[in-house]
C-alpha cells in the first residue's frame, strides 16, 4: 500500500518537501492557509488546500488522521505551529514531524509530542560548520546532543592501513560503519579491510571522540 503524507505548511521548507515526496511518488496532501500557495501546489500534490491548520474541524474534515505521517511545517507562526501539533496529537495522528525555529519551540513541540522534531537552519548551519573546519569532512548527522555520523575522506594518512592497524575503535572508541568507494559501499566492512586513499569512511560515535580523531588524523 502507498503510504500517504501531509504536508502543512508550504513555505521553501514544507514546499520542498512536498515536492520530494511527490517526485518519489507518494501521495501527498499539500495543506497551507494561503491560496497562492496552494495554488502553486496543485499540480505538484496528489490534493493541495487551503485550509486554517489550527481548527481542529478543519483538519477532522480532511480525514488527518488517517494519514501515515503529518509534516507541521509552518514558519514564523510559532503560535500555529504548537497548535496544529497539538490537534494533530489529540486527534490520534500516528506519527507526527514538526520544524522548530528555536529550541524553545523545539522543546513545546518535544513536549506536547510530536515524534521528529527538525531544525533546519541550525543542523545546516553545524553541518556547515563541520565542513568548513576541516576540509576532510564531508558531512555531518547529529544523532543526539553528543553523538554524530560523520563522513570523512581518507587521506594519505589513514590511506594504506587496515582497519585494525588504525586501531581507531581501541584509541577513539569510534566505529567504521561503511566505506563508501566509488559507486560501491561496504557496509560493516571487516577489521582487515584496507583503507585507500579517496575512500569515504562513515564513521559513529561520541562527539568529543570523533573530534579527537578528526585532529589526530586529518
Ligand atoms: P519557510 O521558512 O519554510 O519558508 P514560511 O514561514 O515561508 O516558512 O512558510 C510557512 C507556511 O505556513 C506559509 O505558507 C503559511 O501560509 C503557512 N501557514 C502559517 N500558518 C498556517 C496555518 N495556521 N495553517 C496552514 N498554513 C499555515
């Protein structure tokens, strides 16, 4: 069965979003208060409308529960945004994303339940961040407050070594979950694996430890 989303909210985050999804070819309900926005979404979304997400007879109307994941994307209106969670939750939604501005925002939307809440700008801004500070990083996925999956390019240094050799689970506490070669990825690759130079290791562990690695060995 194709699962179904709704999108609330289609500002470049939402809207983006519900383009994904359509171009993956789900069914998704483009849901957003203003009708030049819906209207842009019309021939993009299996349904697009205009509706107030923060009354709950409106969202009733339009059958939300019955969606397999609701997307809360509304923008500046923090206020909406709490709100049309909220009636979501209470209305018995299964699985709910919300985008916070704040961490303040971010904790009422963790508070009152929503099951993934997202930061956009302040998770792009630290992958950024990553990026910028050394130029063998990648990418950047903060699993929690102190643990990431990071993407680090292999340079002369690692280049050459096994796994083993490296030593790095024993000296780092940090695991290789895959290595990404070319158009080929070894997933859980074994401890006697050679690292080559212009390999992508996809390394799992505590911030601070990944650090350590990251200044030691790049
Ligand atoms: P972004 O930062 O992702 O571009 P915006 O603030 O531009 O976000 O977009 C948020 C969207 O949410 C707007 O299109 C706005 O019309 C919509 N929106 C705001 N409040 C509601 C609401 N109560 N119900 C439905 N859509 C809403």
């Amino acid at each position: 069965m194709k699962r179904e989303f709704a999108v609330i909210g289609l500002g470049r985050f939402g809207g983006s979003i519900c383009e994904e999804l359509s171009q993956q070819g789900m069914q998704v309900m483009a849901i957003d208060s203003d009708e030049e926005r819906v209207n842009k979404f019309s021939s993009i979304a299996s349904h697009a409308v205009v509706a107030d997400a923060t009354d709950e007879l409106v969202l009733k109307s339009l059958g939300i529960r019955n969606f397999d994941h609701v997307i809360v994307a509304i923008g500046d209106d923090i206020q909406a945004s709490i709100l049309a969670t909220l009636i979501l939750k209470d209305l018995g939604v299964n699985k709910i994303t919300a985008k916070a501005q704040n961490d303040y925002h971010e904790k009422v939307l963790r508070k009152i339940g929503a099951d993934n809440v997202v930061h956009p700008e302040r998770d792009m801004g630290r992958r950024i961040a990553h990026n910028i500070i050394s130029k063998n990083v990648l990418d950047y996925l903060e699993l929690s407050d102190e643990h990431s999956i990071v993407e680090i390019a292999v340079n002369e240094k690692l280049g050459g070594k096994t796994i083993i050799g490296m030593n790095i689970r024993a000296k780092y506490g940090i695991n290789i979950v895959a290595i990404k070669r070319g158009n080929e990825i070894i997933v859980s690759p074994q401890a006697d694996e050679l690292i080559k130079i212009g390999d992508v290791l996809i390394v799992i562990g505590a911030d601070s430890d990944i650090n350590r690695f990251e200044k030691k060995v790049l």
